[in-house]
C-alpha cells in the first residue's frame, strides 16, 4: 500500500515542478497558459487522489482537497506571475486557503490570526512597496514593454528539478515515515484547540513571547533606522564604485 | 654564576630572548615617526641586546655542569598555555635548551645582527617594515630551538614563514611575488601534515601517557605535547603508526630542509629573496627542518627512522650530487649558491640518518657550519649585486682586480665552503662521512642502517662541491676585469671595493669558520653529550621487542630534572643491545689479538 | 477531521513552490513574497506535526512563525526598499559583490 | 728546545709570517713584504736542523737496537717496537675532531727520519726560493710586481701546510696538509688570476688534486673503519703484527683496497698518469712557485705519502705492481713529451712528471729509502733548473718559447752555469747528485721482480738526457738571438743569483750523503747507500720484512761486497746512456740543426701525438667534463621541467576544482541559494536513507 503512495507523491512533485516550470516567464516569453492549465489540472487531479488514499475509505474530505488545489494554484501563480502586484493578490488567496485549511483541522485560532497578520498587516506593506518602486506597465499582452527582471525567470531548469526533488523527497518522507501513533483523540485537542493555545503561550512560551514582542520592537528600530539613510543620488555612482563601495559614503540624516 | 640565574630576568634568559626582538619589532612598527637612520640603528641594537641574552644564556647554560655532561636540558621555564595538567587539554609554554639547540640558538642570534647589519645600504624602501619583519623573524627563529613542547614548537616554526613571506614578497627580486607564494604554499602544505602528525601524538600520548607513568600529574586522557612525554610514547607506537607518523613529520622537515625532490622552491625563493632574507634563509630557517628531524622524528620515532633511514640517505645521497650537478650549471651565482645548499644539507641529513655519534656530531655541526659559510656567500654575493645589479656570471668578471678584499672574502668562504681541512666545513662534512662509512660496524656504538656506499657516493659531493664553487670563484674573481657598462654603483654610499660596515659583517664570520674549523672541540663538546643523550640513546640501542617495564623508569628518570647520577647510562636490556655489544667485545678481542701485546 | 499527513505534504508543497520563486524570480519584492510562500508552508507542517502528536505546541511555534514572518517583512521590505533608492531597480542580480 | 717545541715552532713561524704579511702587507709592508716570511721560513729552517741534530742523537743512542733488529729482520718479535723507539710515538698537541664515544680525532705530530728528510728538504729548498722571489717579483727598476705581498703571504702559508703535512701524526692531519698545499696551489698557480688560461689551469689544479683526494679520503675513512683509529703508528703497527702473525682478520683485499685509495690521492698530488694533466699546465704560476710546489716539495707529497705508508703498501704485492708500474708509465709516457715541446717550463714539468715516475717505480718496487733519496736530490737540482728558467724568463721580459732565443750563455754566465750543472744531474752524469738516487732506483727495479720496470727506467733516462740538452743547447748555445722587445739579455740580480748558486751547489753535492765512500766500488770509490739510508732505515724496517722489497732490503750490506762488481755494470750503462744522450742533443741541436726538424716530420703523427700530450686533456674534456656538464644539464631540467612539472599536476588538482567551482561562485545570492537547496535536500534524502 505504501510503496504506490511514494511513488504516486513523486508523480506529485513531478507534475507540480513541471507546472511551476511551464508557467514560468522564461527567455521574455509568456508562459502557455493552455499547457500549464492542462499541467496544472492532471496536478491537481494527481494531488486529490494522492489527499483521497491518505484520508482512507472513512472520510472523504473534499472541502479540504478543494483548498488544497486552490491554495497550491495560487502559490504557484504568486511565483509565475511576471507583476508584483498580481502575486501579491495571488498569495491573499494562498493566505486564505491556509487559513481556511488550518481552521478545517481545528486550528482555529492560528487560522483567524493568519489571516489577519498576514492579510492585513504584511500584505498591505507588500503593496505599498510594490507601489513605491517603479514597476512594469500594464501587460496588454506585449511582454517586451515589461521589466527585464520581471520577464525573465533565473535558471529555470535548475530551479525546478532542485525543487522536485525537494518536494519529492519531502513528500515521499512524509508519506513513508512511520508516524508515531496519536497519544490522544485529535478531536479531543481540537474541541478545546484556543483554550489550550493560549495556556501554553502564557505558561511554557511565556519567555518566547516576551523575546518576539523585543524582536517586534527591535525590528521596528531596525525599519526606521534602515529607511531612514540618505542615500547617494545618482551623481554619486557615475564615478565606478566597487561593489559595496557605495554604501560607506552614506551619511544619516 | 649564581648573580646571573638568581634573579627573575636571569631565570626568564629564554623568554627575553623571544620576547625582546618581538618586543624591538612591534616598537619599530609602531613608531611612524622614526626616521630610516634611527630604524636601521634601533633594529640593529635590539639583535645585539638579543645576542648579549643569548651570551648571557649561554654562560648559564655552561654553567649547569650537569646538563653538558649528560646531555640533560636546563634553563627551564614553564608555564601553563592553553588548559592545565589537571584539564583535559595540557599545552605548555615550556622552554628549555640543550646542547643541541643552543649552539643553534648561537647561530640565529649570532647571524641576525649581521643580517641586519648589511641590510643597511640595500634596503631602501619601506624601512620601518623591514626591519620589522627581520626582528620578528629573528623571535620565531629562537623560538623554535627554545621550545620543549611540540605545539609550541610547531607555532613558531609555522610563524617563521609569515616574516620571511613578506620580506620575499615586498623586497625581492622581479619574480618575488612567484617565489614568495611558492615558498609559503610549498612549506606549509608540508608543515600542514606535520600538524596532522602532531595532534595525532599529542591525542596519542592523552591515552597513554599516564599509564606509561610520565607524568603522573597529568590528568588522564590530557592532551599533551610536552616533548618528554611524547619521547616516551615510541615504545607504544606500533610500526605502522611510527612509519605514518614518521611520512607525516617527514613531508613538512624534508621540503624545510629540502631534500632533494622537494627542494625546488629554494633556488626560487633565494634568487627573489632580499640578501639578509637569504641569509636567514639558508642559514637558520633550513635548519629548521634538520633541527626537526633531529629534535622529533629520530628521537620520538626510532623504529620508524632506522626502517626509513636507507631511503631518506638515499634521498640525500641524490640530493648531495644533484644539488652539486645542478649548481655547477647555473649563470646566477646566487642560484648556484642556492642549489648548493641542496647538496650540503643533503650531507646534513646524511650524518643524521646514519645514526652513529660521529655522524650526528658532524650533521650538527654542519648545520653551524653550512649557517656560517653559505650565509657569508649570500652576503657576498648581495655585496657584489649591490653595486653591479646583477649576478650574472656572463655580466661580470674578474672583480678581484677591483675588489682584492672582496676576493679575499670570496675565496675565503668558498674553501670553508667545500670543505678545506683547517676551516669549518672539513670538520663537519667528514665527520658526517665517517659517520656513515661506519654506519654498519658495531664498534664503537652500535651498528646504524646505512652502508659504506652511502659514503663512497657522497664523497663525491666534495669533489662536485669544488668543481662548481671553484667555477664561480673563477668567474666572478679571476679572469680579465668584466663588468655591466655602467661600472659599480656607488650611490648608497659604497665604495668599489667593500666598505668598514661590510667588512665588519664578514669578520666575525670569518673568525667563527676558522675557529671552528682549527678548534671544533669547544662546540662539540657542548653537542655530543646532549646527542648521545636525546637522540642516539632514544634511537639505537632500544629493544622493541623487550619488555617495557624499563622505558617506564627510563622515562621517570629521564623526565627527572635533575639526571646527575646517569653518566651516558643507557638500558642494556633487549637482544639487539647485547647482540651489538658481543660483536664489539668480539671485535676488540680480535683487534687486540691482531696489535698483540700493546 | 483531515488526516494530518495530508496537511504535511499541502505544506511541503508550498514549501517547495515558495523555493522555487525564491529562487527563480529576480524581482526583489517577489522574492520576499515567495518566502512568504516558504513560511506558509512551514507554518502548516508544524501543525500537523502538532496534531500528529496529539498537542498544541505546533499551533504554539505556528504563531512564533507568524512573529518572524511580520519580521522578516518589515526589515526586508525596508531593505528593499533601501536597495532599490540605491540603485534604482529591483533585479537582485544586479547586486552580485558577493563574487570573488 | 724540546722537541715537541720545535716541532710546533716548525709550522708556525712561516705561519705566523704569512698571517702578518696578510694582515699588513697591503698597507704597511708592500715591498717590504718578504722579510716576515723570509724570516719565519729561515727560523724554521734551523728549527729543524736543529730538530735533525736531536733526532739524530736519539737514533744513535738507540742505535745498537736499530742495527739489530734491522739485521735480524727475519725474527723480528711482533711485540716489540720497531727500532726507532720513542720517536715513532706521535705527541698530541691537542684534541681535534670528535669521532664518536670519547674517541677523538688529535692533532698529533710525528717527527722521525722520515719527517726530517721532508722537513729539511722543504725548507731549504723554500728559504732558496723565497731570496729568490725577492728579486723575480720585481721589475728591472727594482719595483715590486702587483700583488707582491700576497704572493709572499701564499708563499709562507704554503710552507706551514707542506710542514704541516710532513710533521703530521696521522692520517687526518695528513689530510689537512695535504688539502692546504692543494690551496696554495691554487692560489700561487691562479697568482696571474687575469691571464684566463692562468685562471683555468688553477682550478684544473685544484679539481684534479680533489678526484685523488676523493680516493684519499676514502681511504682515510677504511682505515678508520678498519683499525678504529688513524694513527700512524697504530695502524701501521697494527698492518705489522697482522702480516707477522698471519691474521686473517685483515683481508689482503682490505689492504690492497686502502694502498690503491691511498695511492689514488698520491696520484692527484704527485701528478702521476691518469691524474698528470695538472701539472704542466700549473706552470702558468710564478716561476718560483713552480720552483718550489710544482717540482721540489708538494707534488712530492704523494712520494712522502706513500713512504709513510709503507707499511700498509708493501703488505699487499698488487698495490706495489701498480704503484710501481704507473710510476715506470709517467716516466716514460712524461719523457716522450717533453721531447717535443719548446716551453723551457713545461719541458721542465714534463721531467718532473718524468722523475716523480721514478719516485714511484722506486716505491713499486719497494726501494723506499731510494726514492725518497730521489726526492731530496730530485728538489735540489730542479729547483735550481726552475729558477734558471725563470731567471732567463726574467731577462727574456717573459718570453720562455726556446725558438724564440738561443745563445744565452755569454749574456747570462750565472744562470747559464748553474742551469747547465742541473741539467747535467737531472740527465744523470755520474757524480752529480741524480746520478746515485736514480741509479738506485733502477738497480731496485731490475733486482726486483719485476725487472721490466728497470729497463723502461733506463730508456726513460737516456730520454732525459736528450731533452734535457736539447732545451739546453737551443736556449744557451748557438749564436745569440733575442726575442722580439728585449734589447740585451742580462744577468739577474744578487736575490736571484745567491739561491741559483747554492742550489747548484746542492744539485752537486747533495748525493753524496747517500753514498759510501772508499769502498771501491764505482770508480773505485763509491758505493750506493750511504748514511741517509742509515738515517731512514727504522722508518722502513718494517716495510722491507717482504719480499718483494728484497733488493732493496739488502741494505747495508749491498756496498758490502757481495754482489762485487756485477752490480756496477748499470751504473756505467746508465752513466753511458746519460753521455749518449747528451751528445745526441749536442749533435742534433748544434751540429745539424735540420735533424730534428726531419725526424718530425718524417714521424707525423706520432710527433703530433707527443707534442699534443697523447691528447689526454682533450679526451678528459669528451670523457668526464663533458657528460659530467650535461649531466648537470640534465638534472637542472629536470629540477624546471619534471619536478616542477609534477609539482604543477599536484597544484593543479586544487586549481581544477576550483575552475569547476568558480562557475557556482556568481556572487548572485540565489545562487548560493541553490546550492543551499541541492545540499538541503541531498542531507534530507541521506538522512531519510539512513532513518
């Protein structure tokens, strides 16, 4: 039984790393959407029926598998798309799917501030950066006015077959591995699932918690103090820096 | 003598000799504003305050009448480096000299000052630094032959490059940046196996040591590499270790020395070097390796050193007539001076390697001796470069018209050179061939591994040796007067023939060969005591198949500080011993049967 | 109730994906956004790690991730910013000092 | 004074005259230099009379022994000491070189009869010939030459190492000697260091005695590695013993080896055949200074040597044939060229190289006391023919080619006369000092067994006699030609003159100490053997024990009658053969000139090959120096191509992975991402193989 598993979660990661690699901008040509549909739906076929033999014959959750194959769809998107702007909204939508995944398993709590920390705070800085920094015109299917960095993916071939194996190896390990048998009921912890969570964060990560707020904070001076530098216009690099040479003429504010 | 040893600088003599040249060094680096003159006059005075300590050691190190007749080591200092005895990692600061390395010690401190010293008009750029590096140098030099634990030992002998890399690669020839690298790779991947050797004893000795009873203070499982503990280890070490160990230390001390594959990167990094740093060079830095050998692998590894003497003689023996053949042909006079130092310390390991008393005294002495001559040829031949800016010996000729005093100098050092009886260089180079032309016979301290051929064909060497030092006597004195178009740069305030400064450099060498070479006795007698002690008694008449309930009180007495009571006294167990000592008895009975009745 | 595992290899899928931009994608900002992506994933295997063992504490580390996430988005969206003032673009390629 | 006083005073008085005049010579002495060692070499010419008085003393009160054990040779006990008693013992001045477990190395000095003879030899002939370098190292207006000083240091530091040599107590300090002379050679021959050829030919000295001395020194160390000590008189002692007791513990091999290594050095220094090419060309040096090493006292170190040794030499017959066989060879081999040649000073080399060869024949056929008879006359009369060469060469501003002049005697009546007086010794007129030792040698070596040996040594001498006057009578008879630039031909100076005379003198009646009187032999008034083989005789007692040596052996008793008036058949033939050639010189060179001149051209190549030296040196050059220099080529490529080659390969391995590497090192930090990647998941995947 588990041997076909293995090999169907490679044929999983095969199919996906594929995906990822046809929907690639590559050498400034679009991606063939046809072809990476097609990719994209036997994928995700592949990836249900590998979700349904996990589940077993008991319970078949679709819900879950819906978003599975949505949530993936869109992080493969949020990397192939050529615009900034659209793998921003891309991932809004990975970021609900996991929320939604999240909650489905009963992490309720982690699910809610998921989306809030993530599509409210860090997202929106996404986007303001995003509008900051100069960015391609509006595609109208003419790719050659957009970006240089945008149009063209960085050793795609690489890339993907180290992320295949990645994903199989991953995959194929999480599949394999002997699990240790559930001490106690999932159900049992997830009925009173933010009950507990906060009980651990105050009580066993009562110092973690401390150390992130610092870290927030320390992170927050660290923004201020990164953004703030002046930084040499233009006329500053016209006589040939080396490399990092730039940045020591730097001077605060 | 006590007025000298009594007080805490007179017990510390070893550490002020390291310490005041770095001391002089860092002073020198430090102060910008020091104008070249002062630079050159302070480095100067910091070697000669070096070589006062080193006289000053040297009457306290006479003075312990004990360690010369028994070859013991004295003028300790020892101090805890990295952990201590009852951690589980023991390094120690711990300095101590012998009659091996103090005559060597003499050497450095003796030659630096004169490096220096004809480094006055040559070196015009970048002073400050240079005379930096020399002092420098000079600590790690002394520190070398003044350590007595392994790791301190491989510090400065690793540190000795880092001066030299520097004084090669600023003030060298055109090629030096080559040179400089090839030296530095070429040394250090040697010495980095070395290291390897190193730890392994070091890790060896942490598990054996305090069972065999060196040192009980010891903690057990104490990494250690104090030097008397790591001679005890041999009995422990069985014959593949030793031969691995042995290839280990070989490959940094053979490309050190160099013998004769390894040796190419010496002519290179001659010919680019700075006259002082080829003095040094030549004349304390290849020490460096012979000491090593001398000092590490024949004591520590004697089943190992007598299994591979045949091949490292061998090795010498094609070091001694290729380095002669090789220099004969050279045009640089000083890249014939290089290669023949290939040929010399080919002899140098030779008489190590034959491990008979005779040969090791002459190996040792030939270390002085080859220090004092081919040093002085270095000089003189900076001297010639100085003022002609080459040392082709197509370019010039016949100098002696010129420069009688010079030539005197010259033909002086180049019979030291190959060995004229009367100089310094016969007494060592035929003790290390009578050392190995007795290496077999029994009499009349045990057999060696090396045969009579050894001898015969290094023999030759003396006569190579003449052929090519006589061809460049020859051409850069005799014939009619040839120099390059412009004549002799007198700019840096030289004269045509050799200055009072000059002059002066080359005196007391000159004294030294002389003295050593008419009177030898003051040096070995200083030596042959502490060879017997620490390398010929570790080495030969050991028993490796014999009980080892003898190396325990050997070590406990040897490790003792204080060895008065043990005049040469040596174990006499073991069947090689008795085996040697029947045939000598045999011997003897024979000889007297032969003389009849004298 | 999901099988846990199911949730693992959701996450190592994400996981993968997030790498691969991250490694493909020469602009800056999706860089970043791709660890996101990375995060997402990591997010969801210590979950159903947590589960897989009965407790909460993956939910527990699953919200420090979130934490390191607003982190390293704050001062790496800061630094992009910084790095594109400098240089006027987002490619990373053009910031290659690293070379020997 | 003491003897040991004496003997230590010996070497150090010149020494101590060289050093000053080294010191100070070249500011405050200049030609002034020749006093020091003037004086340090007189005083320690009558150090050592004075030391010949004591030694002899000694020998006679110890006499009655001597004479005994020397009669009764036959039972000679092996414990007991040989004749000379104390004065065998060498004294330690003091200890030298360490050779091993408190076994020292000494400098030890011997003085013996043997010692004596050398000592007074040397230094005589030394005292002649510095008075005579005062003179010749000037100019005609009485300025010193360049160098002046430095010749006289040279001159004085050569006569501490020849007395060192000769005063030397064993082997080492033989060594040590025998490696000073060979530097002063050196130097002395190199004196004209700008004249290439002056240059060349000192180190071509200096080499060649170095490849005897390799063999030397290797004999030194096998009878170290044989006796276990390097003591004269313990080796020989022990070589004695162990011939007397029939010991096989030393192998004749062992002895025949340490005789040939020895004689190897004997070669080199004595210039003897494979070895000779040295010495003719060392006459590039000052005269004197062929005068006194290259014909009176060093190269006849090999002689001394092999005196010394002989014990060890006469202990193993084939060393003695081949000593003795080379010897006859150089003679002969050395005579032939020096017929052909014109230089006055080579054709002197070549006589010298002639008569060491019947120094060495003497010694191969074991007449020991014979050839050091050789020896001593030998230094006189050549010396005294150098010096008339260099005092014509004086007066010819140079010039030596005897085609170039001739007709000297009138101009030159001193030289003339004392050259002529030489000349009539070395040819071997009877009477003359030559006459009785190379008369000896010869009878020696038909006495021996190998009487061929004698009868090469006879057609050597008549060879002698004829080059001997031939150089004679083209240089001072004929009608008086000068060369080109010398206005008059003129008699040299009262420095010059003075050791001329005495050494003619000397080249007279020199023999007559090894010659008994009123006995009725030749001429009815003279026999061989006279008090200087009595003098010498505890030196060779050992040696004549063999019976090989038997001729010789007979000693004492040879003028005694025994052998009558059989055995002066060959002093007439040879004293007839000396006439014979002299009046074919005379004939050929005075009385029809054109002779020669046929006879040159009628022998071809046999003339060119005499006149090139047989070609030795050009086939040196093809045989050993040029390999020997390719070799060396060799070896220098291979240090640049192959090791450095290998060395490149091991440099390389690192280098390759490197190149490979660098492609990965785009400074793109997605690239190290990758990389991060790729060993994330290879640990993964190993961790999961493992798991």
């Amino acid at each position: 039984m588990s041997v076909p598993l293995v090999y169907i979660s490679y044929i999983v990661s095969a199919l996906f790393a594929f995906g990822i690699f046809v929907g690639l901008p590559k050498q400034g040509r679009f991606p063939r959407r046809g072809a990476f549909i097609v990719v994209m739906a036997v994928a995700s076929a592949m990836l249900i029926y590998l979700l349904q033999l996990l589940f077993g014959a008991e319970s078949r959750n679709i819900t879950f598998c819906i978003l599975a194959v949505l949530g993936l769809a869109a992080a493969i998107r949020v990397v192939t798309h050529p615009l900034p702007v659209y793998s921003a909204l891309y991932f809004v939508f990975v970021v609900l799917a996991t929320a939604a995944m999240l909650i489905q398993v009963g992490a309720e709590f982690l699910g809610a501030a998921l989306v809030i920390v993530y599509a409210g705070a860090i997202l929106v800085t996404y986007v303001f950066v995003i509008m900051l920094s100069q960015q391609s015109p509006e595609m109208k299917g003419r790719i050659s006015a957009m970006l240089d960095y945008d149009r063209s993916a960085r050793e795609p071939v690489w890339a993907t077959l180290a992320c295949f194996m990645l994903m199989a190896v991953l995959a194929g390990m999480i599949v394999e591995h002997p699990w240790k048998t559930v001490a106690q009921p999932l159900s049992a912890v997830a009925t009173r699932n933010t009950v507990e969570l906060g009980r651990l964060l105050m009580t066993d990560f009562a110092v973690s918690v401390e150390l992130a707020a610092v870290l927030l904070m320390v992170a927050l001076v660290g923004a201020v103090a990164i953004a703030r530098k002046r930084l040499p216009q233009a006329a500053d690099f016209s006589d040939h820096k080396a490399p990092g040479e730039a940045g020591k003429t730097v001077v605060p504010y | 003598m006590t007025w000298l040893t009594d007080n805490f600088l007179g017990q510390h003599l070893l550490s002020m000799l390291i310490i005041v040249p770095i001391l002089g060094a860092i002073v020198i680096y430090a102060r910008s504003s020091w104008d070249a003159v002062f630079v050159r006059r302070f480095a100067m005075g910091v070697s000669l305050v070096t070589l006062i300590i080193t006289v000053l050691a040297l009457m306290a190190y006479l003075h312990q009448s004990d360690a010369i007749q028994n070859g013991g080591y004295t003028l300790l200092e020892q101090a805890n480096w990295i952990g201590s005895a009852d951690a589980s990692i023991h390094i120690q600061y711990k300095l101590a000299v012998d009659g091996i390395s103090m005559p060597l010690i003499l050497l450095a401190a003796g030659l630096t000052p004169l490096a220096i010293w004809g480094s006055f008009t040559s070196i015009q750029t970048r002073q400050r630094e240079y005379y930096a590096l020399m002092l420098l140098l000079h600590g790690a030099m002394l520190g070398v032959f003044a350590a007595r634990d392994l790791l301190l030992f491989y510090v400065f002998f690793e540190f000795t490059l880092i001066p030299l890399y520097f004084l090669i690669g600023i003030w060298g020839g055109p090629q030096r940046q080559k040179a400089a690298n090839m030296f530095f790779i070429y040394t250090l991947a040697g010495s980095l196996l070395t290291f390897a050797g190193v730890l392994y004893l070091g890790w060896k000795a942490s598990w054996i040591a305090p069972t065999a009873g060196a040192a009980s203070n010891l903690a057990a499982g104490a990494l250690t590499f104090d030097l008397d503990v790591l001679y005890n280890l041999a009995p422990h070490l069985c014959s593949g270790e030793q031969i691995g160990l042995f290839i280990a230390f070989f490959a940094g001390f053979a490309i050190k020395v160099p013998l004769f594959p390894f040796h190419t990167w010496l002519p290179l990094a001659h010919v680019e070097a700075p006259t002082a740093g080829s003095v040094i060079l030549a004349a304390v830095l290849l020490k460096l390796g012979t000491y090593g050998f001398l000092r590490l692998s024949l004591p520590m590894l004697p089943q190992a050193s007598i299994e591979l003497a045949p091949y490292v003689a061998t090795l010498a023996v094609i070091g001694i007539i290729y380095g002669a053949l090789a220099a004969w042909i050279q045009t640089d006079v000083k890249k014939l001076v290089a290669y023949s130092s290939v040929s010399h310390l080919g002899f140098c390991l030779l008489g190590m390697f034959c491990l008979k008393a005779a040969g090791l005294t002459g190996s040792l002495l030939y270390m002085i001796n080859h220090g004092l001559s081919t040093g002085a040829l270095f000089l003189i031949v900076g001297m010639i470069y100085e003022r002609y800016h080459t040392r082709e010996l197509a370019e010039i000729g016949g100098l002696a018209k010129k420069m009688p005093i010079l030539a005197f100098f010259l033909i002086f050092f180049t019979m030291s050179s190959i060995g004229l009886p009367g100089l310094n260089g016969f007494v060592s180079e035929f003790l290390v061939l009578l050392g190995t032309f007795t290496s077999d016979d029994p009499k009349p301290d045990g057999a060696g591994p090396l045969g009579v051929w050894y001898a015969v064909f290094a023999a030759s060497g003396i006569l190579l040796g003449a052929i090519y030092m006589l061809h460049m006597a020859r051409g850069v004195l005799f014939g009619p007067l040839k120099e390059p178009g412009h004549g002799a740069d007198t700019s840096a305030g030289l004269t045509q023939d050799l200055t009072r400064r000059e002059v002066g450099i080359l005196v007391p060498l000159a004294l030294a060969c002389v003295a050593i070479g008419v009177y030898p006795k003051m040096l070995t007698n200083m030596m042959q005591p502490a060879l017997d002690h620490a390398v010929l008694a570790k080495v030969l008449p050991h028993d490796w198949s014999g009980d080892r309930n003898v190396d325990a009180t050997t070590i406990q007495n040897q490790t003792n500080q204080n060895p008065t009571s043990r005049k040469r006294q040596r174990p006499v167990d073991g069947e090689r011993t008795v085996q040697t000592r029947k045939q000598a008895t045999a011997t003897q009975t024979t000889l007297n049967h032969i003389v009849g009745a004298r | 109730m999901p099988n846990p595992t199911a949730l693992m290899i959701v996450g190592a899928l994400l996981f993968a994906i997030g790498v691969v931009g991250f490694l493909t994608r020469r602009n800056m900002i999706v860089m970043f956004l791709s660890t996101e992506v990375m995060f997402q994933g990591v997010l969801m295997n210590l979950v159903g790690m947590g589960l897989l063992h009965g407790n909460i504490q993956g939910q527990g580390l699953g919200i420090f991730v979130l934490v390191i996430a607003a982190v390293e988005a704050g001062l790496g969206l800061a630094i992009v910013v910084m790095l594109y003032r400098r240089r006027g673009t987002l490619d990373a390629e053009n910031w290659r000092s690293l070379r020997g | 004074m003491e003897l040991k006083t004496l003997a230590i005073l010996i070497p150090l008085l010149p020494l101590a005259g060289s050093a000053l005049v080294g010191a100070i010579g070249l500011r405050g002495l200049k030609d002034r230099s020749h006093w020091l060692v003037l004086a340090g070499v007189t005083a320690a010419l009558f150090c050592a009379v004075s030391l010949f008085y004591q030694v002899n003393t000694e020998l006679n009160r110890g006499g009655s022994e001597t004479a005994a054990a020397i009669g009764a040779h036959a039972q000679i006990d092996p414990s007991q000491q040989v004749g000379y008693g104390k004065l065998a013992e060498s004294f330690t001045i003091y200890e030298w070189i360490p050779a091993g477990a408190a076994d020292w190395l000494n400098v030890t000095f011997r003085v013996d009869p043997l010692t004596i003879v050398m000592l007074l030899t040397v230094l005589s002939v030394s005292t002649m010939v510095v008075m005579y370098s005062v003179g010749y190292m000037r100019d005609h207006h009485g300025h010193a030459e360049l160098g002046y000083e430095r010749f006289f240091a040279f001159l004085g530091l050569f006569v501490f190492s020849m007395c060192m040599l000769v005063l030397a107590g064993n082997f080492l300090l033989l060594y040590l000697g025998w490696e000073l002379v060979g530097l002063c050679s050196y130097l002395l021959i190199g004196f004209y260091y700008q004249k290439p050829s002056a240059a060349a030919a000192a180190k071509k000295a200096f080499l060649v005695n170095r490849i005897g001395d390799f063999g030397f020194g290797l004999g030194i160390l096998l009878i170290y590695l044989t006796f276990n000590t390097l003591d004269y008189q313990e080796v020989f002692n022990m070589v004695a013993n162990s011939k007397m007791a029939g010991d096989l513990a030393l192998s004749t091999e062992r002895i025949t080896t340490i005789a040939l290594l020895l004689f190897c050095g004997a070669m080199g220094k004595s210039a003897q055949l494979p070895l000779h090419v040295w010495l003719p060309d060392a006459m590039e040096g000052p005269t004197p200074v062929s005068a006194l090493i290259h014909a009176a006292t060093m190269v006849t170190a090999g002689v001394y040597m092999v005196a010394r040794c002989s014990v060890i030499f006469a202990a193993s017959p084939i060393a003695m044939w081949i000593v003795g066989a080379i010897g006859a060879a150089t003679a002969l081999f050395a005579a032939t060229i020096a017929l052909t040649q014109f230089d006055m000073k080579r054709i002197l080399a070549y006589s010298t190289l002639s008569q060491l060869g019947y120094m060495f024949l003497g010694l191969g056929v074991g007449a020991f006391d014979s050839a050091m008879f050789h020896l001593y006359t030998h230094a006189f009369f050549k010396a005294c023919l150098f010096l008339g060469a260099g005092s014509v060469m004086h007066a010819m501003a140079g010039e030596i080619d005897i085609r170039r002049f001739s007709g000297l005697r009138k101009a030159m009546p001193i030289t003339y006369f004392t050259f002529l007086i030489s000349g009539l010794a070395l040819a071997g007129v009877p009477l003359l000092s030559a006459f009785w030792s190379k008369d000896e040698i010869i009878h020696a070596a038909l006495a021996s067994s190998t009487p061929w040996l004698g009868w090469i040594g006879l057609v050597t001498a008549f060879l002698t006699a004829f080059y001997t006057f031939r150089m004679i009578f083209m240089a001072f008879h004929n009608e008086e030609r000068l060369p080109r630039g010398v206005e008059h031909a003129h008699e040299s100076g009262v420095w010059m003159s003075a050791p001329l005379v005495l050494l003619a003198i000397g080249a007279v009646f020199a023999g007559y100490v090894g010659v008994t009187t009123g006995h009725g032999g030749f001429l009815g008034m003279f026999e061989p053997h006279g008090a200087f083989h009595h003098f010498l005789a505890p030196n060779f007692s050992d040696a004549k024990g063999h019976e090989m040596t038997v001729a010789a052996a007979q000693g004492v008793a040879h003028g005694a009658g025994e052998h009558g008036s059989e055995s002066h058949w060959l002093m007439w033939l040879s004293s007839g053969l000396a006439f014979y050639g002299i009046f074919n010189a005379w004939y050929f060179y005075t009385r029809r000139p054109g002779i020669p001149l046929a006879i040159a051209l009628a022998s071809g190549s046999v003339y060119k090959l005499f006149y090139h030296k047989y070609y030795v040196d050009e086939l040196y050059d093809l045989v050993f120096v040029r390999p020997l220099r390719r070799l060396g080529d060799m070896c220098y490529a291979c240090d640049r191509f192959v090791i450095n080659g290998i060395l490149w390969i091991i440099a390389a391995i690192p280098r390759a992975i490197g190149f490979l590497l660098r492609g990965w090192q785009q400074g793109a930090m997605q690239g190290y991402a990758l990389g991060m990647v790729v060993g994330l998941v290879v640990i993964m995947w190993w961790v999961l193989a493992n798991a």
